[in-house]
C-alpha cells in the first residue's frame, strides 16, 4: 500500500497534509464568491448550510470526508500508475520553449516547483449528480457538461466521458445548496507518490451565500474554473483568465490554454534541476 500526498489550497497559499487536494473555488465578480482561508485552516471546517448526501460510490464518499477533515490521513490503495519518465533536458527545453504566456511560474511558485496532472489515458468517466435540493435542474448538469469543452479542445491528452454510474467515475461532480464564506465552488483531488493524479471530485453552490441563485452564465464560469483546477491548474493573479481566484471572465484565455497545454507536456512530480 502507498499513501497518495496531497494539501489543501485556498487563493495561492498552502497548508499540507496527507491525501487530498482540495481548491476553495472562484469568486465571481460578475457573478459569485469563491472563497477559502489563504492556510487552508478553514475552508473544509466550515462546511455547508444544506449537503446532497445521494452521491453513492466509496470514491465519493471518501473524498468528501476527507475534505471536511482536513489533518486527517486518507490512505489510498496502492497506486497502478507507472512512475513518470523524466529527463531533465527535456523538461528545460520544454520550458524554454512554452512558459512564455503562460502563468506556469505563478503555479510552481505555489507548489514548490512540483507538477500535478492526469496520466495520459483513454477519457476520464465523470459523473455528474442529479440532485434532491431547491433549485436543481437538468439544466445545471447540461451546463457543467458543456463547461469541459473549452478545455477538451485544448488538446491536452485528457479527454472526459460522461457516466451516470458514480462507483465507475473517476471525477464527481456534485451540488450544494450554498456555502457559509463566499465560495461557490470546491475541488479536491487526491495524487498519487508520483504526482499523478488519480481521483477528484468537484462541488458547486445553486446559491450564492445570501441565497441568491447563482444564474446559468455565471454557473458555466464557475465550472469551468473548477475544471481548471481538476486538470491541475491553481490560481492567478491576473484577472483576465479564468483561473483567477476572482473570477471576471466567462471565458478561458489564452494563458489558459497554454498553461494547461505545458502542464501535460510536463511529467508530474518535483520539476527542480537535480
């Protein structure tokens, strides 16, 4: 058995522990709140005015534990995937070659210079729930669907099937009524010993916390900066990109796009020269 390693994340800085990834997602300028303690401290403690517990495989299950645990160790079965190949001139020429327009310098300042991603394989199965609360619709799981797009068409090596089996996901999209701080949206992934990652799970607000709905276009956005952080992204300062922790755009930029493209050029793991 291996233990996966992971910490929790809220606008840039870093509390770590043992097993699990978790982004307090995008506040909306526009639209909603993102929000979660910049150490992590309180962002899962807070927790939920009104939780859909109909998610039923152990994946999701413990995924969510966990994340209302942070501290707490989560130890994953032995990880299946083969360890990255590394080769240390490559990996400096691919910087050279597509760090410019990227933010990729702001990514690895936050994680100590370590990469997180998807191995290369055939489509992650996600599923995403159709749930009991005020509010849902089958709109609202259209819309996430349709917010993987901009991202798929990035052409990175991750590509996403869409299952109504949770226990056959790898990625778990589920809804909360809405948050106590001004947060919108959370992700949690957990990695492996290699620094891939092998399981996530994305939460969306219907409300914002005054119990305003959170309306169609501003749910897209939201979601998509989610996705962001499924595929590995974490946050920057420049606002023009849907990656921002305040989210003003509705739309991937092009730093974006050329962010995510050099993550998956990348192996995972520790990029520092040896």
């Amino acid at each position: 058995m291996t233990r996966a390693q992971g910490r929790t994340h809220g606008h840039g800085r870093v509390a770590r522990f043992v097993g699990l990834r978790t982004f307090a997602g995008a506040s909306l300028l526009l639209v909603a709140a993102c929000s979660g303690p910049r150490d992590g401290s309180r962002d899962a403690a807070k927790g939920s005015v009104a939780r859909d517990t109909s998610a039923d495989s152990a994946f999701a299950d413990s995924v969510l534990r966990a994340a209302e645990d942070i501290g707490a160790s989560v130890t994953e079965v032995e990880s299946v995937e083969p360890a990255p190949l590394r080769d240390p001139d490559a990996i400096r020429n691919a910087l050279r070659a597509y760090a410019g327009g990227t933010y990729i310098g702001e990514l690895f300042a936050a994680r100590d210079s370590t990469n997180y991603r998807w191995p290369d394989r055939a489509p992650l199965r996600v599923w995403i729930q159709r749930s009991a609360l005020d509010g849902f619709t089958e709109t609202h799981r259209t819309i996430v669907r349709d917010a993987f797009d901009p991202w798929i068409a990035t052409g990175i090596p991750v590509g996403f099937d869409f299952t109504d089996d949770s226990s056959r996901a790898r990625v778990l999209v589920t809804w909360i009524d809405r948050y106590e701080s001004r947060t919108t949206g959370r992700t949690r992934w957990v990695h492996d010993q290699h620094g891939w990652i092998v399981g996530a799970g994305i939460e969306l607000a219907l409300a914002q916390p005054d119990g305003r709905p959170v309306d169609g276009a501003s749910m897209q956005a939201i979601a998509r900066h989610e996705i962001g952080h499924l595929l590995g992204l974490d946050h920057t300062a420049d606002e023009s990109n849907i990656m921002s922790a305040n989210v003003r755009v509705p739309e991937l930029s092009e730093a974006d796009r050329n962010t995510v493209r050099l993550v998956y050029k990348l192996p995972p793991g520790s990029l520092r020269a040896p």
